[in-house]
C-alpha cells in the first residue's frame, strides 16, 4: 500500500488523523499548520442514499472530500431528463474550485460520508499552496483521462465488455484501503440495475443478462442480488476488453 509520508501525526488535528483523504486526497498537500486551519472551518458528515449533495446551477460556497461511499454525478437536460456521467469515489474531491455555479448535479449513490469546508478556504490555501493547487490540476487530468477511457467503452465495446468494465472500475475503487495488488475483492454494487442500464447506456435486461453470464462463466458471484465478489481481477480485466 501507498506509504504514509505526507504529513505526521504530530500537530495533526484529530478530525484528521484517521482520514484516507488527509494521506491520499488533497489534503495530503497541506503541511499539519494548513490542516489545523481547515480543520477549523471543516465539518464530516454522513449522507443517505438518493440524497442530492450539489444541485445543477446551484451557487457553489463549499467543497468536500468524499471520505467513503460513492457519489453519482449527473446531467439534466431542459425537459427533467438525466444522464449518469460519473461516479466519485473516496478521497477524490467533490466540487470545481473557481465556479460560482455548479454545471453538474451530485447525489450519493450508497451511503456516503464527507468532510465538507468552505470556498473560501481551500481558494485561500490553494493561492498559499502550490502543492495543493497541482494535487487538485492532477485530479483534474485524472478525471479527463478517465472520461475520454469510458468513452471508448460507450463508442467501441459490447455489452459484456461494458458490464465487465463497470464492475472492474466499482472493484478497483469502491474500497480507498485496498491493497493495489489484490486479485480479489467483494462489493456491494452501489448502482440499481436500471442506473447501471443508463451508466452503460443498455437495456435493464441486457445488464441483467450480462451480470448472469460473467456469474456462470465464474468470473463473478452475485449474493442477495447486489453482494458482488471477484476472485480474479485479472480475469474480469480481461472480459473487460482491455
């Protein structure tokens, strides 16, 4: 696992020293005085399933850092209709600094826990911190990366190969403590089958008749209809198309 060298513990305010963000987050940028700072403005708490986190159009006056759980971000259009654009894991950051409005609606897809502070304060330490402001572009970059990857999977791949590449994504993700080099894990899918469909851009049956296939094939095992466990990633990499 990544090794913890970002900052010590000591001087470390205690709303922050069991936090993942504070080691692999942005705030792994800010040095323990920085951290005292925001820890002063900062606030965790925990969020329901379907309870919406920032609204499209919404005046933007906090941020957060999705500490677990994971966030589902998405699109409307004029008549109500809406499309899932992403999803957001922990401790990736949730909010676009700079925007005086929000472009995108975020709703916590499984029960999710943040640590939320205000604008202002992370604009401060961003023009204060380079470290932070670069830890911040490079999440950016990482986002565009992936975007333009699960492009690809929506122009070019089958219906087996996107069901295969959502889960992939979820398992290598949904767990901020996995071990990077694990071959298994297990999940509880964090999407209904119907957002699933609309994720991948399928119908409710073909997503149901793929997850069925990669179960009898034995590259997956679905309990209670949402319990996922992967023995194999390296196997589900490869129904994924990659």
């Amino acid at each position: 696992m990544t090794m913890r060298q970002d900052v010590h513990n000591a001087g470390i305010p205690v709303l922050c020293q069991s936090c993942e963000a504070r080691h692999h987050g942005v705030c792994g940028a800010l040095d323990p005085d920085q951290l005292v700072g925001l820890a002063k403005t900062s606030s965790k708490h925990k969020v329901e399933p379907g309870v919406e986190l920032i609204g499209d159009t919404e005046t933007v006056d906090s941020y957060s850092n999705v500490l677990s759980g994971v966030v589902k971000l998405t699109k409307s259009l004029s008549d109500g209709r809406q499309q899932i654009v992403g999803l957001q894991f922990a401790p990736d950051f949730l909010g676009r600094p700079f925007k005086v409005e929000s472009a995108i609606n975020a709703e916590a897809a499984t029960a999710v826990s943040v640590c939320s502070f205000p604008k202002a304060a992370i604009e401060r330490m961003m023009k204060e911190s380079p470290e932070l402001e670069h830890r911040l572009l490079k999440q950016t970059l990482n986002e565009l990366d992936e975007a333009r990857d699960w492009m690809v999977t929506l122009g070019r791949k089958n219906a087996s190969e996107k069901v295969a590449s959502f889960l992939l994504m979820i398992a290598r993700n949904i767990d901020p403590t996995l071990d990077p080099t694990a071959q298994s894990t297990s999940f509880d899918l964090p999407l209904t089958r119907a957002d699933i469909a609309d994720f991948l851009g399928l119908t409710i049956e073909t997503v149901s008749r793929q997850l069925t296939r990669l179960r009898s094939d034995g590259v997956i095992r679905i309990e209670n209809n949402r319990e996922v466990t992967v023995d194999n990633l390296t196997r589900l990499q490869r129904r994924s198309g990659v």
